[in-house]
C-alpha cells in the first residue's frame, strides 16, 4: 500500500500532497489550507507520483516538484498547478 507524500509551504500556509486513491486509479496533486478548507486537486492523471516538494525562490516564482515513479521522471508545476512541464525521463 502506498502512503501519500505531504510537503507543506509555511509562508502561506499551504499543504501540497500527492493522491493515488482517484476513481481513475491515477495520481493526483491535491492543495489545501493548514486548517483543512479549500482542498482541491490541482493536476490529475499523471501516473504513480510521489516525493513532493516546495521550491520556495519567491513570490513570483515558485514551484512544486515531484517523482513520476510510472514514467521515471522529474514533473514540475507553479504552485497553482499551471505551467506544468516534464524533465527528460531518467
């Protein structure tokens, strides 16, 4: 059994977190507050993912980082979920 990854951004208090409990049987990566409003899944269908983090750089541009353990490669995103983009696979 899976367990999910977590990765929180304090400044904003913000919990990032990858889901492989879908109905469509693919991940997901879920946001919500720190006090459990305003959860929602940002980007679905990847494959199996895990490992999330948070590169803080600033307000302007920070991103999220994650393992596609499916397609052995390094996926990336905004931290709204747009301007997803992939790494070479590994």
């Amino acid at each position: 059994m899976f367990t999910p990854c977590y990765s929180i951004e304090i400044n904003c208090s913000v919990l990032y977190w990858t889901d492989w409990n879908n109905t469509d049987g693919e991940t997901a990566i879920g946001r919500a507050n720190l006090d459990g409003s305003g959860q929602i899944h940002m980007l679905r269908g990847l494959g199996k993912c895990g490992s999330i983090t948070v590169d803080i750089v600033n307000k302007t541009y920070s991103r999220l980082y994650w393992v596609n353990y499916s397609k052995r490669r390094l996926e990336t995103s905004e931290l709204n979920g747009k301007k997803y983009f992939r790494k070479p696979a590994i």
